[in-house]
C-alpha cells in the first residue's frame, strides 16, 4: 500500500451538513466515503481514532466505530490490530475515477545544465549538527521575528569572512541577510527606483534570470557586451542616463571571463562620473583552479559598489540564503523600503554562523574546489577526446564551460536531441538578450555531474550534436 505524505492520524475535516438525512452513523459513512471517493483523503492515510473523531463532530464514539467498521467491510478502510485505520481504496469504482496523482518532476539522468553545485556533497551532517546545537541552546529571545537586515551574529561574522576571503570593507551594519542573488537584487532594485535611477546595465550575455527581475521590478535591463576581458566599460558612455550596472567581475557567467585590471579601475571611475552605483555579483568566486584568486571589486571603493552572495552555488539553493553589502547611505533605503522583506529563518541563519565560525565552511570549499577541478579536467579531457572539432572555453575558474559548436550545427536542436537522451544542457543563445552573438554553443555546468558519469554524459552528448547536424 502505498503510504500518503500525510499518513499521520491528525484532523480530518468532515462535514456531516451535506449527507442528507438518515442516522448519524449513516452520514458520518458517507461523509467518509465521499472524502475518500474524491481523493481529499488518500491512500494510506491514518484515519483519527475513533474517540478523536467522534469528539471533533460532536457525536458518540459508537456512530464512528461503526461508520469505520462498514467502510471495512465495503473496502475503503484497512483496520489492523494495533496499528490505525488507513484508506485502503484507490481504484476507479461505480465510474467515479481517482483524483489524479500529481505530476512528478522529471529530472535528468545525466545532469550538465549549469547553475547547480554537488549536491552529493552538501555537509548533511555538519549543517544537522549546526541546526540541532541552535535548538538547544538558543536562547528563547531568539524565536521571535528576525531583526531587520538578519541575525546580528551572523552579519558579523560575515564581514570578518568577507574581508579575509574576499577583500571586502565592509561593517556588520552594511551587510544585508537575504534569500538570495535574485532576491538581493530585487531589493537593490527597488531602492535604485526609489533613487530616481530608470534603468540597470546588464552583461550581454548574462542570467536571463536576472534581467527579468530587473524589469519586474520596474526598471529597465540594458544589454552592454562582454568580450575576453569582462564588461566593455567603454559602450557604457553610449547609454545616456544609465546610472546602475550589475556585472560579475570575478567570474563572468556565461561565458566564464575576468574582468580585466584596467575595466576594474575604469567602472569605478564610471560610477563615480555618473554618480552611480555597481551591482557585483560575486558569481563563482570560490572556485578557481589555473589562475590566482580575484579580490571583490567592492574592496576597491565600498561607497559605489553592492556585492551580492548566496550560498546557492556553494552549498545548496534549498537553503535560501544570501548577503549583500552596501554602502551605508543604500543599506538605510534597503531597510526603510522594503520593511515587510522575506529573510531565512534565524535557526539557518545561526547554523550558517556556526559553520563560518568553526571554520567547517572554509573546509568545506577546500574540498569541493579540489572534487570540483578534477571533474573539470575530466570532463575537458573526455570532450576532447570525443568532440575535437569543439573547442572548450571559460574554464579556469567556476563549474561551467563553453563548448563551441560548428556552424552546421543546431544547438535549439541538440538540447532537445539531449533531453531525449535524458541529458540535460543548455543553449549559449539562452542568455543573450540580443541577436548579436559572438558564436553560438553550449553551456555545460558540471558541477552536479557525478564523476562516474562523465563519459557516459559527452558520449550522448556527441550522439544528439551528430545528430543535429
């Protein structure tokens, strides 16, 4: 028998005005027998014990052990000694067809979409532990509503961390807890808005995600290309007006580029002529492999540049939680506008304060870089050895790649070739906002391809790719 998802003996709602007339064990059977019929009730599920329900409609308990006991027997109920009352009956009767069961989500076998960190990997233990000594020992005072802008602990001890790993200059007061990336920029936005800034420059290409909450958010997404070296600073001049930028110098998504030096000097010295803000996206950062670490463009002026962080590409989306730091006079608008703000819950605030003070956070990057950089030198190898007319780029740093593919190749054409295979990918044209592509491909992240599977994945990967030409 198949156990419902909500197989506990809990409340049961039963509405005995809308079985007609009769005796009340009567209706109580057809109330039942209707809530199961319909599929409200489901299979498996524990049915309240008869002295429960019978208290809930105000009846006597023989009116209820009675209805169950005719249900029995009809085959709606399961009753076994010891053990709850279930719902046993789940076919098509009498015409009346089983609520459809809900669709369940597909998932790739072989997983090269990008966007996704080792999920095999998340520190169970570590964060269960974290959790369970919050429980225990927080104090009392700590269950109330968050605080405003997030846990003071953990806004400390993220400043501390930001400034030894990152380079950031930053106080506990100026970083924000959020949910995420998305949501950071969401808040941004709002407060750019309130500014009288109309618009936000946006790397082309870059998260379509990130454009779209962009102009939800009433603003307008401005594409300004990228190229080997990062954001073209200078197109900037040729957009009048634009006051807000959001760029990921460390590393660049999707197409996995620095920026360079002296566009680092040059956005600022923008921001500053325009008198106006940068939108760092801190995407990546912890995983480089073939070049030296890139400090936070926010170090180099903290009054004209908000970093936004998440724990999405580190540890997990599911815990939705993320930072951004902000000079001091937007950190003040952020809080005043956005009052009613969604935070994560304090006992994950506080759990993730623990895995930063005990240092278990700073080894768990340690690890994963190193798990990270092997499957990356696999993954190159392998799509060399089977794909050599495709070259490979955007590859020191991060958990996606470039694959290039030649021209008489569909590449719309080789993600659904793909999905057929149940290999999921992505195509390079997704994340351009314009039909002015520097060349077409595809985005392969690998950071949740489990490493048995690389092979396997670039062998169905060269069979849609042939079969697309």
């Amino acid at each position: 028998m198949r156990v419902s998802q909500t197989n506990l003996a809990g409340d049961l709602l039963i509405d005995l005005s809308r079985t007609g007339e009769g005796p009340l064990h009567e209706r109580v059977k057809r109330a039942l027998r209707s809530a199961i019929r319909s599929g409200r009730v489901e299979v498996g599920t524990a049915l309240p014990p008869s002295r429960q329900l019978a208290s809930d409609l105000g009846c006597s308990r023989w009116a209820v052990t009675e209805a169950y006991g005719q249900l029995v027997a009809e085959g709606y109920l399961e009753a076994r000694s010891g053990s709850a009352t279930r719902v046993r009956w789940s076919g098509d009767r009498d015409g009346v067809v089983e609520r459809p069961a809900a669709r369940k989500v597909s998932e790739a076998r072989f997983d090269l979409a990008p966007g996704l960190p080792d999920l095999r990997a998340f520190p169970r233990r570590r964060w269960a532990d974290a959790v369970r000594a919050q429980v225990t020992n927080t104090a009392f005072t700590e269950f109330g509503y968050p605080p405003p802008g997030g846990h003071p602990r953990l806004r400390g001890l993220l400043a501390e961390y930001l400034g030894r790993s990152r380079g950031v200059s930053t106080t506990a007061q100026d970083v924000t807890v959020c949910m995420s990336v998305t949501d950071g920029v969401r808040r941004v936005c709002r407060a750019l808005r309130s500014q009288g800034i109309t618009a936000v420059g946006c790397e082309e290409p870059g998260w379509t995600r990130l454009r779209q909450v962009i102009r939800a958010a009433g603003l307008e997404p401005v594409p300004v290309r990228t190229d080997g070296g990062g954001l073209r600073v200078d197109d900037l001049a040729g957009h009048s007006g634009l006051r807000a930028v959001l760029a990921a110098p460390a590393h660049q998504f999707p197409l996995g580029t620095v920026l360079v030096p002296e566009r680092r000097a040059a956005l600022l010295d923008w921001a500053r002529r325009v008198d106006g803000v940068v939108l760092e996206d801190d995407y990546d950062a912890e995983f480089r492999y073939d070049r030296r670490p890139v400090a936070a463009l926010q170090g180099m002026d903290p009054s004209r540049v908000v970093l936004l962080k998440s724990l999405s590409k580190t540890l997990s989306p599911a815990l939705g939680i993320g930072w951004l730091v902000a000079p001091s006079r937007w950190t003040d608008i952020l809080h005043r506008i956005d009052q009613a703000a969604t935070h994560p819950p304090v006992l994950d605030q506080l759990a993730f304060a623990t895995l930063l003070e005990s240092g278990a956070y700073d080894r768990h990057l340690r690890a994963c870089r190193q798990r990270y950089r092997d499957r990356r030198d696999t993954l190159v190898r392998t799509l060399a050895g089977q794909l050599p007319d495709a070259p490979v780029s955007g590859i020191a740093a991060g958990l996606h790649l470039i694959l290039r593919l030649p021209a008489a190749v569909d590449t719309a054409a080789v993600v659904r070739a793909a999905a057929a295979r149940s290999l999921s990918v992505a195509d390079l044209a997704a994340y351009h906002a314009t039909e002015d592509h520097a060349g077409h491909g595809l985005v392969l992240g690998y950071g949740n391809l489990a490493d048995s599977m690389v092979e396997q994945a670039v062998g169905h990967l060269r069979a849609a790719i042939e079969e697309s030409r």
